[in-house]
C-alpha cells in the first residue's frame, strides 16, 4: 500500500459514521484504490493498514523479525537495524519527517506516555507489537536537532543459560566455571560492559543458576531480565505523569525490596543514586547480589561507583568504605568479546564480591 492510498483510507475512515470494521475498512481500500486490487492484496493491505493504525507501522516487520534486538531510526530515510549481526541500514522508509513524528507519537500514547514540545522525550514499554514486549524511546525536535528519533528494544526473554553460552563460544568455559562457583558461593557481582555487549545476557543466564528455592527480587528501570527461575519478582520503575508525580525510581524500588525478603537482590542497570542503597544491602547480610554497571573496563568500575555514589550523596571515603568492607582481594579473568565490550580483563575476588 502507498503512503497515499494510506492517507487517503485515513481520510476516508475519519469521515466514515458507522463503527470501523474489518469490512469498513476493506470497503475502504478498495474504493481508494479505484476497485483494482484483488481479495488478497485487499487483506494484506488491510494488515499493513492496521499496524498503521494500531503497531508499529511499517517497523513492524523489523520488530517481529526473529532476531531482531533493536530497530533506531534517525531520519525519515534512516532506519538501522540489529539483527545479531550489529547495526545495519535496512530498506525501510518513511515518506517524511512528519511521519517518523506521528508514529512516534502514537507508540508513546500505547505507552501512556506524553510526547510533544512541552515533554519532547519519552520512555516507555510497548505490547501488542509481535510476541515481546518494546522498550521505547523516542525524542522529537528541536532536541533532536536533524529530526524525530526512535529507538526500539525488543525484550526477549532468556534462552540461554551458562552451558549453553559456553558451548556457543560467547564465553569461555572457564568463565562459566567461575560464575557457577560465584552463585554457589554466594558472592555478590557486578557485570560491567559498554552498550549492548550483552551484560543483560551473561546476568541472565547467571540468575538462571541460582538454587531454585532462593527467592530473586529484580529492580529494574524497563523490564528486561528475565531469567529462568521459578522464584523471580521484578520491579520496575516508572515516570512521573504528565502531572508530574507518581514517579517510582530505582533507589525507592531497591529499599522495597529489602522489606521482601529476598535471598538476593538484582538491579538491572546500576546507573545512578540506587547504588547507595545496594551497597548498603550488600553489607548488612544481603548476600549474593548482582546487577550491571556501564564501564569502559572492569578497572575503571570503582571510579564508576564513586561517580554513581556521589548523586546520592555517598562521598568517595565512605563508598570507598563499604567497597572495602566487602572485597577481600582481586584476581583476573579474560572475558570474550561476545559478552564483553572487546577483549578485556574483567575482574573476580575470592571475598564477597566479583566484578566481569
């Protein structure tokens, strides 16, 4: 279907005063169409058509494709995906900047979100888009200054456990050993790495390993661990409203889950003032945490912490203090690239904490 004959069915429906039906809509296609396409361009038009109406448009495709992990689009002619194979410009696109806007602002209203110029950015989950659910962010203009810009997640679930990124060669079987012995031990770690280097994965396929009577409380920004576990709680924060209250943060979420009684506690993404709070429950008998961390490498993790303690008002002596009241000693372990952002030294301790 043509971006034309498109709105022209939009127009079309608008106007139209019975109550929108497969058949409506049918009818309307073939009317805009001058009654040239047949009963199977008809129904495949009408598909294409709803996830204009109520998907992700002509993304959809991208989104639902089996390995798909993320689609971005940074102008109208611009539309990347990542397939497993990294990031690659793909044939999708938009007739106009005005369409990336629209589809822009549409998902974020399936996402009960808010996006215009007095709020022109938003965060958010989609559902109904393919089989998984999609972490939104978008940002309109002028903040972003050559146009709208999507980025979409596809969230699936694990699939894999230890064993099994070992035999595909995303770790080494020595890293596997080490992580088992980590969540026996009930050593407390951190999983550090750049942007979708697969730190989400590895802590995944970790929980994955932990006893099955062990109760996991996950603390996450946007849903995206899920481990194979039969005693896992997430929870997940969320935005203020468009009121401005109601929001929950991560660090709110950290402190609810000491009043749940985990045997361990997990946050996602350790990225701002929550990591007071996980220190904290780290050092008063909440063994065998874990949670990721953005950094260059495992060596630059404490200056990370420092900065991320320094938001909640932790000062470098006393996150100092309680990093030291936790590791004993550090050992080395050599990640592979698959899981780690290049080959890169990640570092273990035989105390209460490990860094990968």
């Amino acid at each position: 279907m043509s971006v034309s004959l498109i709105d022209r069915v939009r127009e079309r429906l608008v106007a139209e005063a019975s109550p929108l039906s497969p058949g409506v809509v049918a009818a309307a296609i073939r009317a805009e169409s001058g009654g040239l396409l047949g009963d199977t361009e008809v129904l495949s038009n009408l598909r294409l058509l709803e996830t204009e109406l109520t998907g992700a448009g002509i993304l959809e495709p991208l989104l639902c494709a089996p390995a798909t992990t993320d689609v971005l689009v940074t102008a109208p002619d611009a539309v990347w995906v990542d397939d497993g194979n990294g990031l690659h410009r793909s044939a999708v696109c938009f007739s106009d900047e005005g369409a990336v806007r629209r589809l822009a602002q549409r998902l974020a209203l399936l996402a009960g979100r808010r996006l215009d110029e007095a709020q022109p950015w938003v965060d958010g989950q989609l559902t109904g888009i393919g089989p998984f659910t999609v972490r939104l962010h978008a940002v309109l203009p002028p903040v972003a200054a050559a146009g709208t810009c999507l980025s979409l997640r596809v969230l699936r679930p694990a699939t894999q456990n230890l064993d099994t990124l070992s035999r595909s060669g995303a770790i080494p079987a020595q890293a596997a050993e080490l992580v088992h012995a980590i969540i026996r031990a009930r050593l407390a770690f951190l999983i550090s790495g750049g942007t979708g280097c697969g730190k989400t994965t590895l802590l995944a396929a970790a929980l994955g390993a932990v006893p099955a009577h062990e109760r996991i409380i996950c603390v996450e920004d946007a849903a995206e661990l899920a481990p194979p576990h039969p005693h896992l709680v997430t929870l997940v924060a969320r935005g203020a409203n468009v009121e401005g209250i109601g929001e929950v943060t991560v660090r709110d979420l950290v402190r609810q889950a000491l009043r749940m009684r985990p045997d361990r506690i997990v946050v996602g993404e350790v990225r701002g003032a929550e990591v007071v709070d996980l220190l904290a429950a780290l050092n008063t008998g909440h063994d065998g945490g874990a949670g990721t961390v953005h950094a260059n490498s495992p060596a630059e993790v404490p200056a990370r912490l420092e900065a991320l303690g320094a938001l909640g008002g932790l000062d470098r002596t006393a996150l100092i203090s309680q990093l030291a009241a936790a590791v004993l000693s550090v050992g080395r372990l050599r990640v592979s690239s698959t899981v780690a952002d290049g080959d890169r030294d990640g570092v273990c301790d035989r105390g209460r904490h490990a860094y990968l």
